[in-house]
C-alpha cells in the first residue's frame, strides 16, 4: 500500500464477490475511506454498446436479422441481457464464443 498520493491503484470485482471483500482487511480499510465507487450495472443502450462497438472494431458484423422471427442477434442478445443483469458474465462468454467460431471460419 502507497501513502505517497502518486499512486493508484484500481482494482475491480465482479459482484458475486463482493461480499468475499469483509475477509481481507485491506480491503476493507480501503473501502471505509473514499478509495470506493460502485459502477452500476449498464442499462440497455450501454448493452447495445457492449455487444456491438468490438464486433466493429474487429471489422464483423452482425448479421441482417432472422427471416423466421425478425429479430437481429445483436438485438436478441441486448434484450436477454438487459432483462437480467446478471447475465453479463454469460453475454461476455457468448460474445467470445461467437468471435472465436467466425475467426475460425475466416
């Protein structure tokens, strides 16, 4: 730990730990001083953003939607994560799973 203010140190931790943070400490010193902030989960314009800006910057898109039902997969997977924050975990696994088998066909 640094006491010199030129140094910080930025950590973060996904929800479900959280309450793990009570077993260190430090970790609970750092909190009780203003060394704290809480990011909100993103609502669903920020999950659009999540899912689309990557697959952009990797020069793929999404394809046009699906003939059967409408609906565009990146929409599909803004809507099921914005309807269950906690799926954010699952969405990160899904999005790298998609990336891996374009890659793997490129």
């Amino acid at each position: 730990m640094t006491q010199s203010g030129q140094t910080w140190v930025i950590a973060t931790l996904r929800s479900d730990f959280y309450h793990r943070c009570a077993e260190i400490s430090t970790l609970v010193d750092l909190k009780a001083d203003t060394g704290q902030y809480d990011v909100q989960p993103p609502d669903a314009a920020e999950i659009a953003q999540l899912v689309r800006r990557p697959t952009f910057a990797a020069g793929l898109q999404f394809e046009a939607e699906d003939l059967q039902t409408g609906q565009r997969l990146d929409d599909l997977l803004r809507d099921a994560a914005a309807a269950n924050r906690h799926s954010l975990p699952l969405l990160e696994f899904t999005l790298d799973e998609l990336y891996r088998s374009v890659r793997g066909r490129c």
